[in-house]
C-alpha cells in the first residue's frame, strides 16, 4: 500500500473557527470530484474553541501535491489565510484498517 494521509491542525484567529470550519467543509465537498482523495474529514476538538482537525487519505502523494493546483483549491486558500493563525501537519503512511 503506498497511500500517503495528513491530520492538519488549522488554528483559527480568535472568532474565525466557525468560518474556517465553513471552508474547510466546502473544500471537503469539492473533494468528492477529486480523483485520488479517498478521505478528507473536518473535525473539531472538544477541548480547544480555536482549533480545527482535517484528516485525509490519498491514494499517493502526488495526487495530493495536484489537488493543491487545482484553480478551487488556490481561490480557497487565498480566502481561507487571514482566518489562520498556524498551521500543524503531520504526515502519514497509512497502513490500512476500515475505510481504506
């Protein structure tokens, strides 16, 4: 299995997590299209009012890198930075298990 996955940790400025939720989950809809993406879930922490969890699964890492150049992806990171106060990734080699 060669599947490439990321959790990324989106810190929101203070009052903005609601709207990056908003955001993230749009991106998560534009992904249902996206060749190679086989997970890509928001999640929030119960603990942290400013922190947002996406946790994805590609089929490899290049289909991930030609996910970030697609013309939806570029106009949503622009409008989704000044919401973003940092940035934590994590990147993985799943391995398998339900879902994959």
């Amino acid at each position: 299995m060669n599947k490439f996955g990321l959790y990324t940790k989106f810190i929101a400025h203070e009052g903005q997590r609601d709207t990056l939720i908003e955001m993230l989950l749009e991106a998560a809809s534009g992904m249902e299209s996206v060749e190679g993406c086989d997970l890509y879930v928001v999640n929030i922490p119960e603990n942290d009012s400013n922190s947002i969890w996406v946790t994805e699964i590609w089929s490899d890492p290049s289909t991930h890198q030609a996910s970030l150049s697609l013309d939806e992806a570029k106009v949503l990171i622009q409008r989704a930075r000044p919401l973003i106060a940092g940035i934590e990734q994590i990147k993985l080699r799943p391995q398998g298990g339900k879902g994959i």
